[in-house]
C-alpha cells in the first residue's frame, strides 16, 4: 500500500481497494484476491464518505456498495455480496 495513495484518495477509496487487491496478488499469486475497505460504522462516517460506503475489488475489478442498517449489518452485506459475486465467476 503506497502512504501516496492513502494520502490523496484515503484509506476508504476504489483506489486503495484496488491498490491492496494488486498487492495481495502480487505476494500471493492466487487465483483470486479480494480487499475490502469501507466505514461500517455507527461512526466515522462524512457527508462525502457516509456509514455504508464500502469498496470491494476482486480480483481488480472495484465495486462500490451503499449499504445501510448496523455495523454488523454492514458488514454481513459486504461478505454477503463478495460470496455472490465469487459464485457467479
């Protein structure tokens, strides 16, 4: 993770999301990475980055969630949404 990608996108970003994805492929070599990075809350949410904002890359490819309810919640959708998007390949 590059401290110039933090500093001009943030830590929750499509690019830092991207960015840990390439790095884990990088290290590993898997077949599939995933990196996950988002406010799930209750707090730390801004007008411009809100509780619910999430960013999923697999395998480079970035999603942008918006999800809404608990911090478990949150965090439940997220998991939920990378499992169906791995079932569907």
């Amino acid at each position: 993770m590059k401290k110039s990608t933090l500093d001009k996108f943030g830590a929750v970003s499509p690019q830092t999301a991207l960015e840990m994805c390439q790095g884990l492929k990088n290290l590993s070599n898997a077949d599939i990475c995933i990196s996950i990075t988002g406010i799930a809350g209750p707090d730390g949410g801004t007008e411009e980055k809100p509780v619910g904002l999430v960013y999923v890359a697999i395998n480079n490819q970035v999603h942008e969630l918006r999800l809404s309810g608990t911090r478990e919640q949150i965090r439940e959708q997220t998991i939920e949404f990378v499992l169906k998007e791995l079932e569907r390949g």
